[in-house]
C-alpha cells in the first residue's frame, strides 16, 4: 500500500510537469532540453549509487532505451498537442500494458487487476469524450511513446526484484542521457544558452520527475507486477488534467471530473481487490489447519 501511495505521488508530478515541460520546449530544442533533464537526474543519482555491476548494467541499458524512447516521442509530441491531451494519450499504457505482459511472460494478471484496468479504461474515456481533443500528429507521436512506457513497465518488473533500486535507476538514466545526447549530435541541433525559466523546468523535471520519480518507481516495482504498476501510474492523466486546468486553462466540463475520479479510484479498487483475497486465503488456511474435520493434503 506505501509502494502505491508513493507511485500516486510521482503521477502527481508527472501530471504537473507536463505543463512545465510544454512551456519549455515552446522555448527550446525538445532533443537537448531532454538531454539536460537526464543529465541533472544522472548527476543527482550518481553519488547514491552503489553495486554498478555487469548484471545491472545488462539489466538496465534495455529499460533505459525503453525510458529514452518514450520520452522522445512523448516530449516530441507535447510540442504538437496540449498538455492534457498528452497525459490523456499517455494514460492508455494502462491497457497496453497487460497485454504486452501477457503476450511476452504469458502473464494473467489478477481478477482485482482487471477490475482497475476496467476502471482506469472507462476513465480514460470520460476524459477524452469530454474534452474538445482532436486527434492529431501530436497524439499518435505520443501514444508510440506510451507503448514505449508499457514496455518499460513490463521489462523494469521483470528485473527490479534482483537489483538495488538506486543502481537499477541509475543506469536506466544514464542510458537515456546518453542516448539524447547522441540524438543532439546526429541532428546538429545548436548549443543555445536556456532561458531562466527553461532552467528552471530542467530542475523541476530532472530532480523531482526523474531521478527521485524513477527511484520511487523502481523500488516500487520489486513487490508490484506490471500491471498493478500500470493502474496506479495511469492516475498520470488525471493529474495532467487537473493541472492543465488550474495552470493552462483546459476547459473541464463535469463528464472529464467523473473521468478524473474514475482514474484516481482505479488503484484503490485494484488494491483493496488484492488485499481481500490475500485476507481471505490467509483465513481460508488458518480454518483448514485449525479444524481436525477438514482434509489435510
């Protein structure tokens, strides 16, 4: 449950921040400006790491290309679309995800999980009905990189259980840092000075929505799966909405506020589903070793 109440939080930043960073790349260059945000979350995340091995590296550098990826089609779409229709077209990696779990592990996710899929999905949709959005370049750029974040997801929980969350995190910010860097010099794009307020976003985004959010989220994911992960960042629309309201006046008609607490409840329901069955079969095994009637196997 404080795995989860954390990962609501980093959603929290997430949403906020989608609004920073469409202002900042309105600004500046989307390839370095990610360049520099991943660079400051390297720099904050170098001095805790520890245990740098082989193994995390091998285990990271394919999550960190995941991570890489979709924030370069995200970003690269928020610079073509607004910012809560962003978080809305990110939010449909709570679909993808499970089916990319079940289609590569063969993974069923749990009856509870599916409840908060259900319920997210149905969210998701009272989000998008009550908004004004078109559909546009920007938004299939952006959903290109939630099928990139659900990979992340599905791979990350494969791997975080075997590796401090501090290192794993680590590598999987170097290896995008690295990769935008390379990007910024294939495409030639110039070395401009960023303006204060640009500055200022790199902070925000590179201290609190990168390194300590995807700290949070890889010492989450060694007890939650992939899709348990997927409902409760999925909470990352509503937040964007909400925040593309209170800061960039997206219009709010009352369809997208029961959409936004739709989102908000779906972890809640997938939790509390999870919590009565452990309760349950935790009471069903007292009763059979308590009761002599019982069989024993």
């Amino acid at each position: 449950m404080i795995r989860a109440a954390a990962l609501v939080a980093v959603t929290a930043v997430w949403g906020w921040t989608f609004v920073v960073v469409k202002d900042a790349i309105a600004a500046y260059p989307v390839v370095p400006f990610l360049a520099l945000r991943f660079g400051l979350a390297a720099l904050v995340l170098a001095p805790f790491a520890r245990r740098l091995d082989r193994e995390v590296w091998r285990a990271g550098v394919p999550i960190g290309l995941l991570l890489a990826a979709g924030y370069l089609f995200q970003t690269l779409g928020l610079a073509r679309t607004r910012a809560s229709d962003a978080g809305l077209v990110t939010g449909s990696f709570v679909v993808i995800t499970p089916l990319l779990d079940r289609i590569i592990f063969g993974t069923r996710p749990s009856r509870g999980a599916l409840a908060g899929v259900a319920l997210a999905a149905v969210g998701l949709v009272l989000l998008v009905a009550g908004a004004p959005i078109e559909i546009g370049s920007g938004d299939v750029i952006v959903l290109i990189g939630a099928v990139a974040f659900a990979a992340q997801i599905v791979a990350l929980s494969r791997v975080s259980v075997r590796h401090d969350p501090v290192a794993l995190t680590t590598v999987q910010v170097v290896v995008a840092f690295v990769s935008f860097v390379a990007l910024w010099i294939v495409l030639r794009d110039p070395l401009l000075p960023p303006a204060a307020d640009v500055l200022v976003a790199v902070a925000i985004t590179g201290v609190l929505a990168t390194s300590l959010a995807f700290f949070v989220q890889t010492w989450a994911q060694r007890r939650l799966a992939a899709t348990p992960t997927a409902i409760v960042l999925a909470t990352e629309p509503a937040w964007a909405t909400l925040f593309g309201i209170a800061l960039a006046a997206d219009p709010f008609p009352p369809v997208r506020a029961v959409g936004a607490m739709l989102l908000l409840a779906a972890p809640v329901v997938a939790t509390m589903s999870s919590k009565a069955k452990e309760v349950l079969s935790h009471a069903g095994r007292e009763g059979a070793a308590g009761d002599p009637r019982l069989p024993r196997g």
